[in-house]
C-alpha cells in the first residue's frame, strides 16, 4: 500500500485504507516515514518543504524545560521510596521487626534528602549529577 501524508492535517494516509484524502496529500516514502513519523523521537520539530513533504529539526530543550523534567524525574523518584520509610517509620511505632537495619534506613533518608536538595544545586538540572539510589534500594519491593 501506498502511503500519502498531508501538511495541513498531520496525518498518513493509506492508499486503498482511506476513502478519503486531503487534497494537500502527497506520496511518503516509507523511509521517510519510518524516519519523520514513526521514529521521530523526541526534542525534534517536523517541518514541511514546499512540496509539503515532512522532515525534523532537532530542538534544543531549553533550561526551564530540563528544569521541569528534572523535577518530574525527582518527584517521581521521591514518590517511589515514600512507601519504603513510610513502612519503617510503622514498625518502629508498633514495635515491630523492621525490614530496613538502621543503616540502610539512614542511607534512604539521606538519598530523599539528596532529592529534595538537588534543585538548588549548582549542578540542577544536569542529570549527570542527578542524586544516586543506594544500590540495596532495588531489591525493594512494595
């Protein structure tokens, strides 16, 4: 089947699929295809030739956009060993065996802590400086 893509709407556009097709539309290699459409990945912008024919640009993110996703990154991470303490935090209370030994407790409330301090460091939002989980932390399950 032949593939056609329109500038106007987006969209690819199956030759014997699609009754209809916009009348912008225009034949779309499927290496085109493959490359602009289905694989554009991200921090890329389609643009159009005058044929109307899609290529990308590559974008580059700027600070506040790196900032926020490495904030969502934190509070994801933040969010993941939240039940963990939690949990410990119970046991100690009801007197209770705790899964966590004193020093792994502590390494956890220090990784958290590491989090919570990683934007105002001077490193933020570099993720090469992005705080690192105890390795045990893995073995963790909810």
């Amino acid at each position: 089947m032949k593939r056609y893509y329109s500038q106007k709407t987006g969209c690819t556009y199956l030759d014997g699929l699609h009754q209809r097709m916009p009348s912008d539309a225009v034949f779309l290699p499927e290496e085109t295809y493959e490359a602009v459409i289905r694989d554009a990945g991200i921090n890329t912008v389609r643009r159009h030739d005058k044929q109307g024919m899609p290529y990308l640009v590559d974008v580059v993110p700027s600070v506040a956009d790196l900032a926020l996703e490495a904030r969502s990154w934190r509070d994801n991470q933040l969010t993941a060993v939240t039940w963990l303490r939690d949990r410990h935090r119970d046991q100690l209370e009801m007197m209770a065996p705790t899964t966590l030994d004193a020093e792994q407790y502590l390494a956890l409330l220090t990784y958290m802590q590491a989090l919570r301090d990683w934007p105002q460091s001077a490193q933020f939002p570099n993720t090469e400086h992005r705080p690192s989980a105890p390795l045990w932390l893995a073995e963790q399950t909810e």
